[in-house]
C-alpha cells in the first residue's frame, strides 16, 4: 500500500486528487497567514499540542497524529471552510485530511530547515511536499 493510499483510508475516503488539493490550499493558507508555519504551529501550541508540534518537528521520531477536530483546532474553523470552498469538498473531508497532511507538512519542512522561514521563502520547500501528492 503507498503513501496515496495510506492518505485515503486514514481520511475517511478522500481520494488522492482530494489531498493534493487540500495539500495545495493548506500551502496557499500557510503562506497567507501572519506568521507563515510558524504562526500555525504557535496556535496549535497554544491549543495544547505542544507535544504534537514538537514530534512534527524531530527527525528521528514518529509524528504524533491529529484527530480531524484537533486538526480544525489547530487551524481554525475558517482555515477549513475556507479549504472547503476552494476544493469543493464538505468540511469534514477536509479536516480528515488536514489531520493526515499537517503532521507530514510540518515534519517536511522541519527536515529541510523550513519551520521558521518567511512563508515567500517556503515556495521550493511546497513544491517538494506537494509533488508527494502527484
């Protein structure tokens, strides 16, 4: 079973071309908000997934998994509508794979150096995530 795979069946049935383009929008979300990766780590932090956020961040250790709620928590319930809309997927889709590609993204970026760079400078960091969705 690959990776693609692995993603559909742990997010309730969305399909691969589903997590690309949530993978795609978390990006685009990532890049827009105040703060870039950096400032969604923080609020997830602040919502009592410090120990998440640090599994996400260590290369030798196993990523810690969300739930969808903790997922929408972290993010913000307008972060997955908006994702919602965008995609045209229900927003429990959304938070399902939001709870598979976060700690995958963060655990990417944190591995080539990308945690605490300005969200423009994050650009070729995406394009290596995201091709993992193709």
């Amino acid at each position: 079973m690959g990776l693609l795979d692995n993603l559909e069946s742990l997010a309730g049935g969305a399909s691969s071309g589903d997590h690309a383009s949530v993978a795609t929008e978390l990006m685009n979300a990532v890049q827009q908000r105040p703060g870039g990766l950096s400032g969604i780590l923080q609020n997830f932090q602040q919502n009592g997934m410090a120990g998440h956020v640090d599994s996400w961040q260590q290369p030798n250790q196993p990523n810690q998994p969300i739930t969808p709620d903790q997922a929408q928590q972290g993010l913000g319930s307008g972060v997955i509508d908006s994702i919602a809309q965008r995609t045209g997927l229900s927003p429990t889709m959304v938070k399902g794979a939001a709870a598979v590609i976060l700690p995958m993204m963060i655990a990417h970026f944190a591995q080539n150096g990308g945690v605490n760079q300005h969200p423009s400078a994050l650009s070729g960091l995406a394009s290596g995530f995201l091709s993992k969705f193709v």
